[in-house]
C-alpha cells in the first residue's frame, strides 16, 4: 500500500480515477507543482495518441457548432492568463447562457389559430423568398439543421435539459462525500450554474424488501424536498429532481416503494452537507 | 526534469483558443476546422456511438467557447486541453450509460457493444499515426492494456485492475510509467 498521492497522475490524466479521487487528486494538485508539470506533460502525450484516432466529423455538425456558438454570450473570461493562474479548473467560469427564445415573429402571431389548413387567405405578407437576404436563408438553413441532429445537442446550452454527466463534468461542481459504516460512500456533486445536483453511489446497501431509496435535497431554509426515487443497485449516479441552487445538502432515506413527501427521519441512511 | 519547451507561437490551436476567450467569433471556426476530427474521433472511439459522439462534439466547441479563459498555455497545448476536456465528458457519458444500464435493461453499453466502430473505418494511415502505433508497441502488455482500457474504453483504474487480474498499485504506475514513455517516445521530436 504506496499510496503516494503523485502515483495517481497518469490514472487522474486518463480520467481513470473515482469521483472522490478524483477530487481528492485536485485538492492535492493544487498544492503540488510537480505533478502539476507532469500532468501537463502527460496531456500532451495524449493529445499526441490522437493521431491515431482521427475521424472527420459529418460535415452538418460544423454549422450546428457555429450556429450555437453564435448565439451564446462571448465568453466572459478574457482576463489575462496570469491574473487566476493558481486556480485551475475554477477560472474563468462563464456566465449563465443568456438565451432568447426564438419567438416567432410578430406578424406570425396575429395569424389566426383556427383557419382550416385549406384555403389560406390572404398571408400576411407575400411568401418572397427571393426578397430576404441571402443570410437569412443560411441561417433558417443552419436552425432547420439543427432541428435534424437533435434537440439534445442543442438542449443541455439552452433549454438546459441536463444530465447527470453535464453536473459532473461542470466547471463549478462542488463535491462532497459520505463514508458510511461498511465501505459504502456516497458522493453529492452540485453545479451552481447548471442549478443541479447529482449523487453517485458506490456499494450502497438495498433497501429492504418491499422498500426503497428516496433521495432528498435540503434547502438552506431547512426544508427537505425530494429529488426523486433512487433506481434499486449499488453503484448508481443520480440527477436529483429539482432546483438543487439553494441547497446545503443531500441525503437517501427508506421509503415505501411510491416514495414519501417527507423523508422518514428514522429511516436515512445518509446526509451529506456541501 | 524536462520542461517542454513552450511553443505558443506555433501552436495554432492555443492560438485560436486565446482569440476565443477575446471574444472572436471567427476563431471558433479554426478552432473547429483544426481540431474537429481529433475531437470527434476521441468522442466516437471511446462512446463508440455516432450520434453520441457528435453530441459531445457539439458541447466541447461550446465549452471551449466559454470557458476558453480558463486555458493556460504554460499547462500544455490547446489541443490537450481541448482533448482533455473532450476525453472528461464522454468517459462521464460512458459512466453515466453504465448506470442507466443498470436499471433501463439494454440501453446503454450493450447497445453499444453490439455496433463497434469499424477499426479500419477509424484509423487514418499516416506518418503521424504510425509514429503512434509504433511508440505504443514500445510498451509492455500490461501498459498498453492498462492504457487503452482506461483511456479509450472509460475504466476506472480499479475496473482495469480487476480486469486485469493485477493490484491496483499495480495498474497507477504501470500507467503512470507508460504515459511518461509515450511522452518521451512521442515529444521527442
């Protein structure tokens, strides 16, 4: 048993660490410059592996990432390199995305709702294509694109459909992890600007016969709401329902199979605060 | 130790990383245009899933867009930062597939099983590429094994080292050890 916090380099360089080693290999990188070197070289040499692994991307997808790209905010960090320079993965987190949604156009709205679809009388304004600038038809085109590859790469940006992996991966996640009696740990990983929270278990023991885990938020006000029932197994990650901005914590409690409005205070298995 | 030397004026892709976090549009493009197949090709080799990948790809020029502040030159190329980030989120994908396997029956990794990315429609038959193969048959079997379960397939070192039959302290320097090498191997020139 070396565990020499430096061995972990090359597995936290390949992803290939645990969530809370993970974390524990970030905590430890802050304070060591050699394996901040390291890591460094590390990553170049798998960037140099990606040589081998190169594969032209179906060419509608580069419109798609212009096109979303266009419509966020610039970015907000375009400070200078060295004024965050000891915080590595905390700089320059970006602003929440500003998005409109796309209204349709006012003429459009006045349209009335119930005309049969026969018989159209009288548009509003003559169906000129010709008329609109060229640009415009590109981006209707790009828009119509984007509507084929999939409201999901469009959504975790801006409809913020969010999965748990979106929260893990998430600049300004913060963890906490709970050891329990027996080996078992769960992980609570929250992102203030996704507003979600995640939790990943590993070796949770199952709930009783006939029960299950209900996992909960807890508020700063004090109050507990649910965020949703657990899927039964041992290693699970999570997404919890609802706005997890506020919370200060999470926990799993045992409930009856359709769940509880109030976790049952005898029954928790786990808390873990933030 | 060897400090690679920094580079910044030819590396293009921290170049149109830096003109990214100045607010240019425009450099989202070269951005894509120079690092768009490596970052699709990462995605797809370890989702094994087309549409998968270019999902990834997607929100990897969106991250890139907006947390390119976050990039410091003297830490290693654009392009390793941007794989890495690429690399992040799709073994956080394959991860999350896992669990949701555990509980949604087939979805995840057994669908994906059954429709492996053809090796031959992958690979890419240049110098560049060869230089790799050959570095990577500089390492010992346990290395390279370690290396393209937990790279290129999302295990967790404890996963490799179960797979593979060996301690885990085991696994952390042979894979330690084998990145160094490639390193050496592959930045020497």
């Amino acid at each position: 048993m070396n565990d020499e916090p430096h061995d972990l380099v090359g597995a936290y360089a390949m992803d290939a660490l645990d969530p809370e080693e993970r974390l524990a290999f970030e905590g430890h990188l802050r304070s060591c410059a050699s394996c901040r070197d390291e890591l460094a070289g590390l990553g170049d040499a798998l960037a140099e592996l990606s040589a081998d692994y190169e594969v032209a991307p179906p060419p509608a997808l580069r419109a798609a990432v212009l096109n979303a790209v266009a419509d966020l905010d610039a970015p907000s960090a375009a400070q200078p390199a060295e004024s965050t320079a000891g915080a590595a993965g905390t700089a320059g987190e970006p602003p929440l995305p500003r998005r409109a949604v796309h209204e349709p156009e006012a003429g459009a709205a006045t349209e009335p709702a119930k005309e049969p679809a026969a018989a159209p009388v009288t548009p509003l304004r003559p169906p000129s294509t010709t008329a609109r600038p060229r640009w415009q038809l590109l981006v209707a085109a790009a828009l119509a694109l984007i509507a084929v590859i999939g409201i999901s790469v469009w959504q975790p940006w801006v409809q913020r459909t969010i999965t748990a992996a979106d929260v893990l991966a998430a600049p300004d996640a913060v963890r906490a992890t709970k050891t329990m009696d027996g080996g078992a740990s769960v992980t609570l990983v929250r992102s203030d600007r996704l507003g979600r929270a995640v939790l990943v278990t590993h070796s949770l023991p199952p709930a009783p016969t006939g029960k299950a885990h209900q996992a909960w938020l807890q508020h700063r006000s004090g109050a507990m709401t649910s965020g949703g029932m657990m899927p039964s197994g041992a290693d699970v990650t999570m997404l919890l329902e609802g706005d997890a901005r506020d919370t200060v914590g999470a926990g799993i409690s045992i409930e009856p199979p359709g769940g509880s409005v109030q976790p049952t205070l005898d029954d928790v298995v786990v808390l873990i605060g933030l | 130790m060897e400090v690679s030397p920094v580079e910044t004026t030819t590396d293009a892709v921290a170049d149109a990383v830096r003109r990214c976090a100045a607010g240019d549009q425009q450099a989202v493009a070269t951005l894509y245009d120079l690092t768009a197949a490596k970052v699709y090709g990462l995605a797809l080799r370890v989702l094994r899933n087309p549409a998968q990948a270019e999902e990834v790809t997607q929100e990897i020029y969106l991250e890139a867009w907006q947390n390119s502040g976050a990039f410091r030159p003297g830490r290693g190329s654009g392009l390793a930062w941007l794989l890495t980030i690429t690399h992040r989120r799709a073994v956080d994908r394959v991860r999350s597939a896992q669990a949701a396997s555990r509980r949604d029956t087939v979805y995840g990794l057994e669908a994906l099983a059954t429709s492996p990315v053809d090796p031959a429609d992958q690979a890419i038959d240049t110098v560049a590429a060869e230089r790799v193969r050959s570095a990577m048959r500089g390492l010992t079997d346990l290395q390279r094994e370690a290396l393209e379960l937990a790279y290129f397939q999302g295990r967790t070192h404890t996963e490799v080292a179960a797979e593979l039959a060996v301690p885990l302290g085991t696994v952390k320097t042979r894979i330690r050890d084998g990145l160094t090498r490639l390193r050496s191997v592959l930045g020497g020139d």
